[in-house]
C-alpha cells in the first residue's frame, strides 16, 4: 500500500451462504466493524497466530481502497471515490468472536489483515470481482461481488454516512462460505481472481521472532 489505512471497515454476513454456515441470519442493514490498523501486513508477510486463543480462521474478501475522501457520499457516485481493489483476508480468532460481544479482539490481532497488491480501479467494474482462497493449494472458498448481499458502491455510501473515509482506508467487503482453521505451516492465498494474488505464511506466535 502507499498510503497508510486510518482504519479498516469490515462488513460482517454479506454473503447468504456464509451467514447460514455460523448460524446467523443476512442483516437487514450492513454489519460494520473496525480493524485496526496494526493489524495490516502485506504479501509474503506472516499471519501471527497468537498463544492460547483457539481457533483462528481465514476469511479471504474482496478489499476497496479509498482515493479520495467520502463522507456521505451518494450510491451513485460512490465508485468515483475508490482508488483501487485489493485481496484481503480478515483473520479471526473464531472462539474469540463466539465469547464477546463484539469483535475487537478476535479480529485485531497484529497480523490479521494481510492486504495484496492494489488493482486500479479505473476502467474496473466492481461487479466483475471475484475472490478465491486457498490454503495449501486448494480452493477453499469462492465468492463473486454479484452475490454480495450489500454491493460496493451501497456499503460506500452507507459506510460514509457513518464515518469520513480518508484516502488509503480499507473497505472489507465480506467473506463467502467456506471459512474454515489455520495452523502454523499452512499457506493462506486469496486471490482477486486474475488481477492480484496475497500468499501469507501460517506461523505460531515466538516463531516468527526465531526466525522460523
Ligand atoms: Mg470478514
């Protein structure tokens, strides 16, 4: 990235088939949450999993990065304020999330971000983005923008009525079925399929600092 997120929205159960996998129903507005910044790494960068949290899971998505800064921003121009699409797996620590309330911790691990290589996003239709992730080689989960339940330019408008979006910030659009553990080892790869591909290795917290 060239520019430094402020923050990283992340929209929770926007695709039916990954709502009713964890037993939830779609909402009838966005679900937002926050990464936090700390969170980020890039391609090639390991994902952390930190000692004694359980279960941690990939969430491969469809990322949008802001170019220019959106508040209250109507659906139809929305698309105007995007600078680029990236892939991005928004990390979990899946029993974490299950016993709070809300997702701060189980979602803002060091790490829990990684971020690919940015798309541009002129002359790109969103609707066109597709996004597969794999562990080890094989296809995990595969999801299409046309399937997500809030689309890209509503969840920017939404988002912006919210909050200012500053230029570099991150829109995490949502995770497709088929969520499911890593472990150190595993190679994690989410790839906006034809445009950017984002490899993360799997390693055990005081691994990494080993050099391992
Ligand atoms: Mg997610």
């Amino acid at each position: 990235m060239t520019r430094r997120a402020s923050k990283i929205v992340c929209i929770g159960r926007n695709y039916r088939g990954h709502a009713a996998e964890l037993g939830n129903e779609v909402p009838a507005e966005p679900l937002i949450f926050l990464k936090p910044p700390s969170a980020l790494v890039g391609d090639g960068d390991a994902i952390v999993v930190p000692q004694g949290v359980g279960r941690v899971d990939f969430e491969g998505e469809i990322g949008v990065v802001i170019g220019r800064r959106a508040r209250r921003v109507g659906e139809a121009e929305a698309l105007a304020y995007v600078a680029a699409y990236v892939p991005l797996n928004d990390v979990t620590a899946r029993d974490l999330q299950r016993k709070d309330d809300q997702w701060t911790r189980a979602k803002g691990f060091d790490t829990f971000c990684p971020v690919g290589a940015p798309v541009d996003a002129a002359g790109l239709d969103p609707r066109t983005l597709a996004v597969i992730t794999r562990v080890n080689g094989a296809e995990r989960q595969r999801g299409s923008a046309t399937e997500l339940v809030f689309g890209i330019p509503f969840l920017l408008a939404y988002v912006s009525g919210i909050m200012t979006l500053e230029p570099g910030d991150i829109l995490a659009t949502g995770t497709p079925e088929g969520i499911a553990p890593i472990q150190p080892g595993d190679v994690v790869e989410v790839e906006l399929v034809g445009l950017s591909t984002l490899r993360n290795p799997v390693v055990a917290e005081g691994a990494e600092a080993r050099g391992a």
